[in-house]
C-alpha cells in the first residue's frame, strides 16, 4: 500500500509538472490556403511571407504568400525565380529579406542542394541573384542578422557537418568561420536545429546527430559558440523557433530517441529568457508539429503549417499573446 502511495505521488507529480507555467489563450488565424510543410516564413513591416516548401501532395513548390495579422487574411503572390525546394534559408535587414539555399531532389545529387542566394524586395517584389553560398551543405541552414553582417551555417549534404559563413552585404562576399574554437557549446555535427536573434544576440539549439538534441547555444562575436542552459523537457529536431523584443519561443519538434523508438511529435511551446538564461514552459499547442513555421509580429507570436506524427501536411495557422 506504501508502494502505492508513492507511485500515486509521483504520478501526480509528473501530470503537475507536464502543465504550462503560463496562462496564454491560443487563438486560431485564417488557415493558408495551401498546406506546406518545410517551408520558409520571414516578416517584413509586420507582414510574414510563407516561401515553397512541400504541400498535401509532397511536392516541392517556389511560390511565395503574404499573410497580413491586421486583416487575417493570405494573398498568393505567385512563382519566384527560385526553383521549387523544401528547407531554405532566409534573414531580414530592414526592408530586405535574403533567401535562398534548401533542397529538392535525391541525397545522392550534389544538385539537389542548392546554392542559390538571393535579396528579395518586398515592397517592390523584385527579386536580385547574388553570390551563391560556397558549399552545398544548404538543407535546413539556419541563418542571423547581425549589424552589417549576415551569418549562416550548420546545413546538410549527405554528412553531418559544421560549416559556417559570414555575409557581408555591402561587397556580396562569402567568408568563411572557423567555428572549431568551442567544441562545448555546439555540437561537433548536428542537423534540423533552430535559432533566431534576440536583443541583438544569436542563438541556436536543438537537431539531430545520431539522436534529437537539447543543447542551446549563442553565437558570440560572430566567431564562437557559448553553451546556454540546455532546452527543457523531450530532445527535438525540426522545430520551429522566433523572437519577440524580449523573448525567444521554441515549438514543438520530432522527439527521436533511437531505432528501437517510434519518437514522438512535441505539442510544448518554451520561451527562452536571454538576460537571465532560463527557461518557461509557455503553452500546449493544439496537436504535434514538426517541419513547421514559426514567427512574430510585435508581441504576437504565430505557430502552424507544417505535419504531424503521421506525415498529414498542415495549414492552420494560431497565435497568442506575449
């Protein structure tokens, strides 16, 4: 009976635990009118852009959306002149958004990764090619804005690797980062993590390199990494993150503990406090995303697309309130 009691105890304990530390209300958006998963979202004068990314059908688009949070509403602006991809990488520098990189194809095409890099315009939608990215590691790079820099790195192609470069926006040149300076703050290798700017700091954590990871990481002088309190709860790759003025906030992901595993999609929205490098568990999303999108527009914080534990393709769209 003692035995009992106790197992009653820590069940208790466990479902305690499991509830968010916040009280936010989600609010459903105005779906997309077509589902996408693996595709890119950016913001640009409080108005996000969705690009490419895989639809109901699996495959791989090159068209671009708006979605406007005043008006709830979608408008498809058409093909780009990128070619259809999943997995490609954007950042904003005031009104300009730099996009490009992703994947179609087979793993066992070098020119399935593309190398692509492009300035977009969103108030004029004109499109400019610029120097393409230096090697084809590009399948879920992920990508920060700094003052006059842009930095990307730590993408896919057949290996797990740690490539990282630099941008400079005023010559159109590529240099490379010798990231090797901290071994303890970012894994050796890893693949689908996510990370995003806050308070003009970058950080990046989560993936995949053998099993889904936990790490946090911030990117320091743009030439090191500096471990930060690891993600709570389940390991995840291929979650979606974003940042408010204050805050960054983590959703979701695929849970993948091993070959004799199933995994598990993670429902868990985290916010991540910079200035005291702590942890809250914000919310419980409506069902398990992965591949999904994530951004902000002033203190709203938007989540959705992207599939769920049985590969379905999403396109609903929610937000709360900071």
């Amino acid at each position: 009976m003692r035995k009992l009691g106790y197992l009653l105890i820590v069940l208790l304990f466990v479902a305690c635990s499991a509830q968010p530390d916040l009280d936010v209300t989600l609010h459903r958006c105005a779906s997309m009118p077509s589902a996408r998963a693996c595709a890119t979202a950016f913001v640009v004068n409080n108005r996000a852009y969705v690009f490419a990314g895989r639809d109901s059908s699996n495959i791989a688009q090159n068209d671009l959306w708006q979605y406007d949070p005043v008006t709830d509403s979608w408008t498809a602006l058409g093909a780009t002149p990128l070619s259809p991809r999943v997995n490609a990488t954007a950042c904003v520098k005031e009104d300009k958004v730099y996009i490009g990189l992703g994947f179609n194809g087979t793993y066992k095409n070098d020119t399935s990764f593309f190398q692509d890099w492009w300035e977009y315009t969103p108030s004029t939608d004109t499109w400019k090619a610029l120097a393409p990215y230096p090697n084809r590691y590009t399948d879920r790079a992920t990508a920060f804005t700094g003052t006059d820099k842009l930095y990307v790195g730590y993408g896919f192609c057949y290996q797990y690797r740690r490539d990282f470069f630099r941008y400079d926006i005023a010559t159109d040149r590529w240099d490379s980062i010798d990231v090797n300076v901290s071994f303890h703050g970012y894994p050796t290798r890893s693949f689908g993590g996510t990370g995003t700017t806050c308070q003009h700091r970058h950080f990046m954590g989560t993936g995949y390199y053998r099993y889904s990871l936990d790490w946090w990481a911030e990117l320091v002088d743009g030439t090191r990494w500096e471990k930060r309190t690891p993600v709570p709860g389940r390991t995840r790759t291929l979650a979606a993150s974003a940042a408010t003025n204050d805050y960054i906030y983590l959703c979701g992901g695929l849970h993948y503990g091993g070959v004799n595993t199933t995994g598990e999609v993670l429902q868990d929205i985290r916010r991540y406090d910079p200035l005291t490098d702590q942890w809250t568990y914000v919310a419980i999303m409506p069902q398990g995303l992965m591949n999904h999108i994530c951004f902000t527009s002033g203190k709203r914080i938007y989540f959705g697309l992207g599939e769920t534990d049985e590969w379905k393709v999403q396109n609903e769209l929610y937000y709360f309130e900071e």
